[in-house]
C-alpha cells in the first residue's frame, strides 16, 4: 500500500494512500499537531475552544495544546487548535514553528 505521507516528496501527502480511518488515526498521533483533518459532511469542529497549556519539550519545540492566536510579524492572524509547536532552537524554516531542525542542530534545551 502506497504511503499517505511522504515528507521527502512533493506533494508529500497523497490522500489515496490508506483508507480513511488509518488516516485520521495518523493524524491524531502526530505530536507536533501539525497534521489534522475534517470529515466532507461533517460539521465544522474548527471552532472549538480548547483551554490552552504550555508544555516544553527538552531539546525540543514548545508545545502549545488548545486554541490559540497567532499573529505574524506582519500582523496578520491565523487561529491554531489543538497541538502547535513553537521553534525553540532558532533554525527552523517555517518560524515560528517546529519543523523539526532541533534533531539536525543538536539543540540543547
């Protein structure tokens, strides 16, 4: 079977690469929280509120769990639920979030 996700190709998600279920089940145990779906008919779940935590992850990203506002250099703003996670060791490309380059920095926090 074809994998859904695929980090090192372009496009990295190809979405008849598993059934349904083995999908979502993916995208709940990512721990960064940067995957996430929504069912065609379903309703929209987006806006639920969920009280916010911190969690510092050592030689990590900050995970922040529920919804938040994030507001860019540039002012604008995106809502964030669930799990984001946070660059904490200054080299990720898609600041300010993980995208995973404390493993290649070595970093030490």
């Amino acid at each position: 079977m074809p994998k859904v996700f695929r980090p090192d190709m372009r496009p990295w998600i190809t979405i008849g690469g598993a059934q349904t279920d083995e999908i979502i089940n993916q995208v709940v145990r990512c721990p960064s929280g940067a995957l996430s779906y929504y069912m065609n008919a379903s309703a929209d779940e987006s806006t639920v509120v969920e009280e916010a935590k911190v969690e510092v992850l050592s030689n990590g990203p900050l995970l922040v769990h529920g919804t938040i506002k994030v507001i860019d250099l540039d002012g604008s703003a995106e809502m964030k639920s669930k799990t984001t996670a946070f660059c904490r060791c200054g080299a990720s490309k898609n600041k300010p979030y993980c995208d995973g380059s404390h493993v290649k920095t070595k970093f030490k926090g």
